[in-house]
C-alpha cells in the first residue's frame, strides 16, 4: 500500500513539472510569478497519530498531544499555476509506549525533509488576484531522536531512525503587491513506522496532522 501511495506522489509531482509549460494569455500582474523563486517560513502545532495515542485522552491528558513545529522553505514557480518546493523542518512531538498497568508518555525530536509539488488554482485561471488557494503533494522522510523514553515493564524506544514519508495538504495565501504574503497551511504527513521510535502494532503508519501560519516573500523576476 506503502508504495503504491509513494508512486501516485511521484507520478504527481511528475505531472507538475510537465504542465508548468502551459502558457498564459492573461496580461501581467502583481500577483503573477511565473519563473520566479520564493522564500517562506512558518510554524504552528501539530499532533501524532500513532500507536497508544488514546492513552492520553484515557488519562485526561489530551492537550499533551500536542506539539509544534517550524519549517523553511525555497521554491520555484515553474509557472503561474505550478511550483516545486524544497522544505526543512523541526518537530517536537508526543508519543506514548503500551499503557501496560499505567500511562508512559514521552517526547521526541524530528527532522523533516521534503519536495513538494504545489498548484495555484488563481494562476491557472486567466486573472491572477491576492488571493490563492494551493494544494500540495511532496515526497521526503524524517530523522527522529531524543527520546525521551519512561521506564516501562517491557516496551522501550529505540533511536535515531530515518524514515521515508509522504504528505498532502492546502494553502490559502495572502499577498501583497510588493512580493510579500501571509499564508494558512493544513496538512498530513505519513512515515512508516519507527518514526516514533517503537515496533508497529497494527497501525502502519505514523501521521502528523499540521496547521501553521505562515510569511512569504516572491523574489523579484528577470526584467525583459
């Protein structure tokens, strides 16, 4: 199934680059960045669904699921309405061993990487405007260490691991004439298992759920 669902994401992504060719007729316009690089950076909270993870809501403790993160990111519009992005980030996350006679939470840090292809719906269309809804679909994997590991009865972490993933989500960004936006980002990332340090129990994958806030600033175009 793993693999399956990495194809698609590359097939995807494959698709990008092939229809950033489409030309526009539209005239230009502030908000237009076809063949231009951008800078972004955001952060926000994120959670883990993982193995044991309704332990903390059993124990009364379901805002410690809670996490955050931070990640930068350079792209490139390879048109108006399609752009590759190269992503980095830090996470801290939550986790919990096998509630086995009590309750073993522990915290952790991942190490995010991945490329994205994204497409802007408001510059597929023939008028670009401020604002723009964008989807996304990348490929990457994490590297997680520093656990923080309670002593259970037979259960333990092991580190550091280095996983593949794959992740989705939506964008809704604000911009201002001058290069400069404001940005809502929502999204999933999958790894396969031993992201949070522990041997799968009928979950095969380990999703972080994300919702940040971001700034981006579109560096000015080759004049002509």
């Amino acid at each position: 199934m793993y693999r399956k669902i990495v194809l698609l994401a590359a097939a995807l992504l494959t698709a990008f680059a092939c229809l950033a060719g489409t030309p526009r007729r539209s005239p230009l316009s502030p908000f237009q960045y076809g063949h231009r690089w951008y800078f972004s950076l955001q952060g926000g909270a994120t959670t883990l669904l993982a193995e044991n993870a309704s332990s903390f809501s059993a124990n009364d403790q379901t805002w410690d699921r809670l996490g955050y993160h931070g990640q930068l990111s350079i792209g490139y519009n390879l048109s108006d309405g399609f752009d590759l992005r190269l992503s980095g980030s830090y996470n801290n996350n939550a986790s919990a061993l096998i509630p086995y006679g009590g309750f073993y939470p522990y915290r952790f840090n991942a190490f995010h990487v991945f490329v994205d292809g994204i497409v802007n719906f408001h510059g597929l269309a023939e008028y670009n405007v401020s604002f723009s809804p964008k989807v996304y679909v990348g490929l990457g994997g994490a590297f997680t260490n520093g656990f923080e590991t309670p002593e259970h009865p037979f259960q333990y972490t092991e580190e550091p691991n280095l996983v593949p993933g794959f992740r989705f989500g939506g964008i809704f960004e604000f911009d201002a004439p001058g290069g400069f936006g404001w940005f809502i980002d929502a999204g999933f990332e999958f790894f396969t298992d031993w992201y949070n340090g522990v041997d799968p129990v009928d979950f095969p994958f380990d999703i972080t759920p994300k919702l940040s806030l971001g700034i981006i600033y579109h560096f000015p175009g080759a004049k002509h």
